[in-house]
C-alpha cells in the first residue's frame, strides 16, 4: 500500500505541469482563508480539498519556502496511503481472499493513474473514492455517527457526495439486522443540506447537461475510458449475478444514478469522475466474480475426478 501511494504520487509529479499545479494550489490556499469555493475544471465546487491543502501548507510554511508544492505532493502521497489502506480493507470486509485483495489494489493504482493524467490530478477527485470507501467501512462497522460525518465531507467535497447515504439504504451483515433506516435518512439529509447550500450560494458548473452529454456520449471516448479502467465495468457487468447480495444490490443502486448524473452534469475525462465507483463497486464486483468462477471450476474438477 505505501508503494502504491508513493507511485500514484511519483506518477503525479512526473506527469504534472509545474506552473499548472503551483497555480493550482495557490489558488486552493487563497480561497481557504478568504471563504471563497474553489471549483474543478468543469466548475463543480471542491471545498474539502482547499482546506485539507491549506493545512499542510501550514505545517509546512515555517519550514520550507515551497511549501505549496510540497503541500500538494504530500496530501497527494498521504490520500493514496488512506485511499489503498481503505481499499484493502473494504476487500477483506467483502469477504475476497488475500491475494484476491493484492490484485484489486493493484488493479486500482492501474486505474488512478490511468485517471489522473488529465484534470484528474485535481485532489477532488482522490478524495472522492477515499471518503467513499470509508464511509462503506464505518458503516459495515457500525460506527453510524462516522458514517454520517464522513457522507458530509463527501458531500462538501464533490457533489456527488450525496450518493454516500445509498450505502447505509442497501447495507446487510450476515450477523446482523443491517444499518438503522435513520442512517440513510439522516445522512441523505446532511448531504443534501450542503449538496443545495452550496449549489444556491457557490459557484455554479460551467456545464450544462446538454455540453455534458454532447461532451460524454461519444463511442470512442467511452471505449477509451472503459479500456484505461481495466474493463472493469464491462466485468461488473458480465458478472453482476456472481456478486454477493449486498455488493450486487449496492451496485444496482448506486452505479445507475452516479453514472446518469456524471454524464450529464460533468465531463468522463480520462475516467477520474468515475474513481469513486470504481473504487468502492466495479473492482470488488470483478474480483467477486473471478473468485466464484475459480471456485466453481474448483467445484466441478473434484466432481469430475469423484465421478472417474
């Protein structure tokens, strides 16, 4: 996991524009201290990120006179160690085998850095897939009040941030009842709060859903995207049905609208507002499905040598 974080990073700094990235996080640092809302490239409002940059800016000012740049690069290393840390960790919770687990980190750095080559080195949107795959953690572990802090940062800090209460609709434990419906009451209404705060009173998308659509539903980009991501929603899809429960009712919920409303409201890039659902559904789902079909073929092999 620390060296895939330092490679998502090294990755960054070897792909990045220097005078890009320096006016980048100048510009996050201001809009801190003056209360103002950043925004992405497509003009969606990013909060969280200027105000987790401006912290390690300030840990790092009376030590360094460039202590922007180095701010950026070490949220940037400190996010994927938290980003792969959540990864590994959903993984075992679903119940996917240890080398199962290596191969969806491995999988997802691949993924990353597909993403991030163009405006995905925006630290939004590694925070998205972060806070979403540990607010499926707090919630698988019970930790509801987390749950519902967590689902406010996402919120805060993307809009689609408001999707996190879909976990806490569709949670199971095997062991238990599953999540209170207060859960996905109350933090769909915390996320929704600052979803439209931010909305009524922030800066406004640059995007209309007709740019958006007109901009996404093109043949090759989708291919495109689709291939850098590891086909891996081509392989949730095909092996949707090899899901468990949970992950396979959490994926019907959940990927449908986020992916609605990415195509017309945002634009796909180079993949990297898809992260979040990559991250937290498509790979889990994937592995799940190798997994079955090893087992099952496993299955059938010692029926066949029981049967000769």
């Amino acid at each position: 996991m620390v060296f895939l974080a330092w490679f998502a990073m090294r990755f960054f700094m070897d792909t990045a524009n220097d005078s890009e990235t320096l006016a980048y996080s100048a510009l996050l640092f201001a809009n801190a201290f003056r209360g103002v809302a950043s925004v992405d490239g497509t003009g969606h409002a990013t909060l969280f990120a200027q105000y987790v940059l401006a912290l390690f800016a300030q840990i790092l000012q009376p030590i360094t006179g460039a202590y922007l740049i180095r701010a950026l690069v070490t949220m940037q290393l400190a996010i994927g160690l938290v980003l792969f840390a959540a990864a590994y960790g959903w993984y075992r919770r679903l119940g996917l085998a240890w080398l199962t687990r290596l191969l969806g980190l491995n999988m997802l750095s691949i993924c990353v850095a597909f993403a991030r080559q163009s405006r995905g080195w925006e630290l939004d949107k590694l925070l998205e897939p972060t806070l979403y795959l540990l607010a499926a953690i707090a919630m698988w572990d019970r930790r509801y009040i987390m749950f519902v802090g967590l689902a406010a940062l996402a919120a805060i800090n993307r809009e689609t941030g408001v999707f996190v209460p879909l976990i806490a609709l569709t949670s199971e434990r095997s062991d238990s009842e599953g999540s209170p419906w207060w859960l996905m009451w109350g933090s769909a209404f915390v996320s929704m709060a600052i979803v439209l705060a931010v909305r009524l009173f922030g800066p406004q998308p640059a995007f209309t859903p007709a740019d958006a659509v007109a901009s996404n539903l093109d043949f090759e980009r989708i291919v495109y995207v689709v291939g850098g991501l590891c086909l891996v929603p081509l392989f949730a899809v095909a092996w949707l049905r090899w899901a468990s429960p949970f992950v396979r009712r959490l994926t019907l919920v959940m990927a449908p609208v986020w992916l609605i409303w990415v195509l017309t409201t945002d634009s796909l890039e180079q993949g990297a507002r898809l992260l979040g659902v990559v991250a937290l559904l498509f790979i889990p789902l994937t592995l799940q499905g190798v997994q079955g079909a090893l087992a099952r073929a496993a299955v059938r092999g010692l029926a066949a040598q029981e049967a000769r």
